[in-house]
C-alpha cells in the first residue's frame, strides 16, 4: 500500500463525521449524474460498460459515487448459480459472457488497486483523493452499529457441529427514515433515495445494518468456504469471499486514516484508548459483541474448520445473507469442481487476513492499557488461536494457515501465533513445561540456532513415550504440526536477518546437526514399530531453506 493513500490529504475538506470529505467538481458531478440516471433506470450494463471503458484511458479517472459503489456491492451478490433468470431478464443482449455480478466485482476490485496503488502519476490527485472519499463513505455505510445483539449461548444449542444452517434468510423489515443512506452532497441527489432493491436484494450496506446481519455474513462466508455442498461453496467462493476481502481491505484503509488524521496528536493515553475504541477496526471487532472476545473470536474465526472442539460444544446458527443462496436455479450448469487444496488455501487466507485486521487494531494499544470496546487483550487473542490451531486434525488445513505468501506484510503476527501454538503443543505432550523465546530470537540467528538445538535435544521434536499411548496417525499429526510452526519460524528468521550472519556459524552447523540426528530418530522409532510408511523427516527441508538464501544472496537478489 501506498503512503500517500494515508498521507494525501491536498483536495480534503473536512466535515463533522468525515474528515476525508472531498467535493465534487463539475466534470465529477456530471460522471456522478450520469451514472445515477443508468441506476435508476436499472440499466446496471451501461453502468459496468461506462466504467469499465473509462479505466486507464487518461489521468482524468472516472469516479464512482458512493451510492454507485453500494449499488455495484449489491449487484455482486446477485450471482447466477441462484439469479441466472433476473440476471438474464435485466441484461437480455449480453455479448460479453460474464454475469453483471461479475463485472460488478471486478469493477470494484480493480478500482480497490488504483486506490492501492494512488499513483498520482497515472490519475490526477483530486480524482484520488475523491476516489478514498467515496471508498469511505461506502464502507462507513456498512460499519455494523452498536447494538445489543449477539450469538449468546441463550440462542446456540448444544450440538456435535459447531454450526446449524438455518434455511432462509432474515426477513427485511420496514425502513425508518433515518436507517436510508445519508448524502453528504448538496449538489448531487442519489439514486438510493428512491431504490432500496437491486434485482430484488435489498442494499447491502441496509442488509447488514440490521441486528446480527453483519456477524451473521462473516459467519457465512468462512463456514462455507470449506463446504462440500455446491450452492453452499459457490455462495461463498462466487460473492462473499471476494466481498469480504474487499470490506476487510477497506476496513483497514479507513482504520489508518482515522489513527494518522482523526486523533489528535500528543493527547493522554486514556484519551487515546477511547478514541481508539471509536476507531472503524474497533466497531468492526465490536459486531461480535461478546465479553469473552478471545475465545469467541477463535470460535468464529476458525468456524467449520477441522479441529477437536471443546466437549461442550455449541452449534453457532448461520443463516444465507439473501434468500435462494444455498440453492441452485434450474439454468445454471456448474462446469468447475474445486479441491480440496484449493479450499483450503482460499478459506484459511481469508481468516488470516480477519486475524491480521485484529492484531492491526491491537498494535496500536499502548502497554499496560486496553480497550473499552471491544474488549480485546493481545495475550489473551494468542493464546485462543493458539490453543485452536494446536487442536487442528486436518494438517493440510493448518499448513494453509501458516504459509503465508507475503512475509512482510503478516510479520507482526504469524511469528506469534506459530510460537503460541508450537507451545500449546508442547503443553499436551512433553513432561516439563517448555517456555519459548524463538521469536525474541528472530533478530538473532545464533541465539535462534541456540534454542532450538535445545528444543530438539528435549525430545519436542520427535515421538515420545507418550507417541506410544496414541496412535500412529496422532502422533505423525503432532510431529507436523511442531515441524510446520519451527518452519515458519525459521522462514522469518532468514528473512529478518541476513543469512551470511548465520550460515557457517558454529550454533547453525550444530543445529543442522541436532535436526538430522533427530530424524534419524524418528525413523528408528518408525522401524521398532515395524511401520511400512516413512516419518516426516525436518532436515532435508531446513537445509534446503538455507541452501535457498545462500544461494540468493550469491546470486545478488538478496
């Protein structure tokens, strides 16, 4: 992301409640005008093929309207598998192939990378700057409000399942006047004053104002997205697991403007915590509305993922966003079959990327304070979604989670949580208490080197005693999940630090050492238990690893 999408502030015109607020000239009044007349004639192709043909055509950039920007967000849940007929009806001489829902979603991703981007370069600042206000003023619309709702235990029943699919979705009820959407535009009338429905659905942002919507959407999109049922999958995959990473990235945009220009500089950390509480990642957070953040967050977080749940387990009840999502209309012919790998690499990303949104928030708490709401501490976060992911069954599953591709960006977090999780591990199966300090170390490669050499030496690394009261399976999954978590440590190591400061030192040879000694441990095991299939062996991996650094920083990549 760009500093200057944060820092930019050159065309702002602060208002009351948005300090981002940009006006319009009259070459972006006419745009606005001209799409708002498409909308209310719901001649939603000419809108798309507007923007569409105006992208990267000159530093003049059209800017969608807020109220545009809700109506695209709403015609890309409209998507074919269950709205083929209405899709067909409304765009009746579609040569293009793909759905309105599509190019709906295109749009707005393709619009969320300029806004990425804000290459002042290519487009003209004022169009920037005009472009993060109507992103702003969109996503404010959607920031769930405060209200006493939650999924309690008084609604949530006992159950083998952690979730209980309800088959319709909730009832719209009637507007109130002061629920529609707030123009802050004097010379501009938006079409939403007069629709509240695209192809039947009611506006998202109207949608998920309503009590548990927003929670419940959340909900919805990651329990789905490890479905084996098709509309179920497809729910998730074709609309809200592109919607959601779209609210999340905007969500985190608006959560870094509000701490660089929304708080005053050089106030009391009290006043600070409360202005931080107010913050748009807070009321995000606050939707779960719950006293026990930690373990309801992992709770949700990790929804329909394949881990040992508590023994008394609640079904959490989830219910379609719109009604028709979990069916299939009769015209649709569903042409792609998705793996398994491939559900799990979208699935787990997707929650990762929640969880980072998370500890983006809790950065910014000042030591020995906390927030007033929600009621988040960091400790008590790591420790919840450690203690999921080291009950993970499905290692595929927790390998997804983990391997990251982009280092830098979740580097304030993953190293945490495969630390947090390698010792909820090391609570279950080694004798004595086990205390880590690997991410202290990450600065450090020989201290790094040092501890885990100790750590191997303990026996954390291989079948114990204890490997022999379960079964072989258990104990190959146990061994996966502690060699899975010392990796992405040690892939952080190697990219914090520079690898010429490691290789070749005694702690790293020694190390290697330790590591391969330990796998012929494991084999040896294997072998008295007169097993046919073959451990998960560490050190080939490690080596290459380094292999892998070295041979960059030779190569001058590095």
């Amino acid at each position: 992301m760009d500093d200057a999408l944060i820092n930019s502030v050159s065309y702002v015109s602060p208002r009351e409640s948005a300090h981002y607020f940009v006006e319009l000239t009259e070459r972006h009044l006419l745009a606005f005008e001209m799409l708002n007349s498409m909308c209310l004639l719901e001649n939603y192709d000419h809108v798309l093929l507007f923007l569409e043909c105006q992208l990267d055509k000159s530093r003049n950039l059209a800017v969608i309207p807020f109220d545009i920007m809700l109506v695209l967000f709403t015609l890309s849940t409209s998507s074919e598998y269950c709205k083929e007929p209405m899709l067909r009806a409304n765009d009746p001489y579609n040569v293009s192939r793909e759905t309105l829902s599509r190019r709906a979603l295109k749009i707005l991703q393709k619009y969320l990378a300029i806004l990425k981007d804000f290459d002042a370069e290519q487009y003209n600042l004022h169009d920037l700057e005009l472009l993060r206000c109507q992103f702003f003023l969109a996503i404010d619309t959607l920031t769930p409000r405060k209200q006493k709702w939650s999924f309690d235990r008084f609604r949530r029943t006992k159950s083998e399942n952690d979730v209980a699919y309800r088959p319709n979705a909730s009832a719209d009820p009637e507007l109130e006047p002061s629920n529609t959407i707030k123009n802050p535009y004097r010379s501009y009338i938006s079409c939403l004053e007069q629709t509240h429905t695209i192809l039947g659905s009611r506006l998202l942002n109207l949608k998920l104002s309503e009590p548990g919507e927003f929670i419940n959407m959340i909900l919805w999109t990651l329990c789905n997205s490890l479905q084996e049922s098709v509309p179920l999958y497809l729910s998730s995959h074709e609309i809200w697991m592109p919607l959601l990473e779209i609210i999340i990235d905007l969500f985190n945009f608006r959560q870094d403007y509000f701490i660089h220009h929304e708080i005053a500089r050089n106030i009391s950390k009290s006043l600070f915590i409360q202005r931080l509480s107010e913050s748009p990642l807070a009321t995000f957070f606050e939707s779960l509305n719950t006293r026990n953040f930690a373990n309801r967050f992992s709770e949700y977080v990790f929804i329909n993922c394949n881990y040992r749940a508590p023994s008394e387990n609640y079904a959490t009840p989830v219910h379609p966003v719109y009604n028709g999502e979990n069916t299939i209309v009769e015209t649709y012919i569903h042409r792609f079959k998705y793996s398994a790998l491939y559900k799990s690499q979208k699935s787990l990303a997707l929650r990762r990327k929640l969880i980072g949104s998370c500890f983006k928030l809790l950065l910014r708490v000042p030591d020995g304070r906390r927030l007033i709401t929600p009621r988040i501490i960091a400790d008590d976060v790591i420790q919840g979604i450690s203690r999921t992911l080291a009950s993970f069954n499905d290692i595929l599953q927790f390998k997804k989670f983990f391997m990251t591709e982009n280092l830098s960006q979740e580097s304030y977090f993953i190293p945490l949580l495969a630390e947090g999780t390698l010792s909820e591990i090391f609570k279950d199966t080694q004798e004595c208490v086990v205390i880590l300090t690997l991410v202290e170390s990450l600065s450090d490669g020989v201290s790094f080197c040092s501890e885990v050499i100790d750590l191997v030496r303990l026996k954390c690394f291989t079948f114990t005693e204890q490997s022999k009261r379960i079964s072989y399976e258990e104990s190959i999954l146990i061994t996966e999940k502690c060699d899975v978590c010392l990796l992405v440590l040690l892939r952080y190591l190697l990219h914090l630090v520079d690898v010429e400061t490691i290789t070749g030192t005694t702690e790293n040879l020694r190390m290697l050492r330790t590591i391969k000694e330990n796998d012929s441990d494991r084999r040896q095991w294997v072998k008295l238990l007169e097993l046919k299939n073959d451990p998960p062996l560490l050190y080939p991996t490690v080596s290459k690893m380094f292999d892998v650094h070295r041979e960059r920083n030779i190569g001058g990549y590095v």
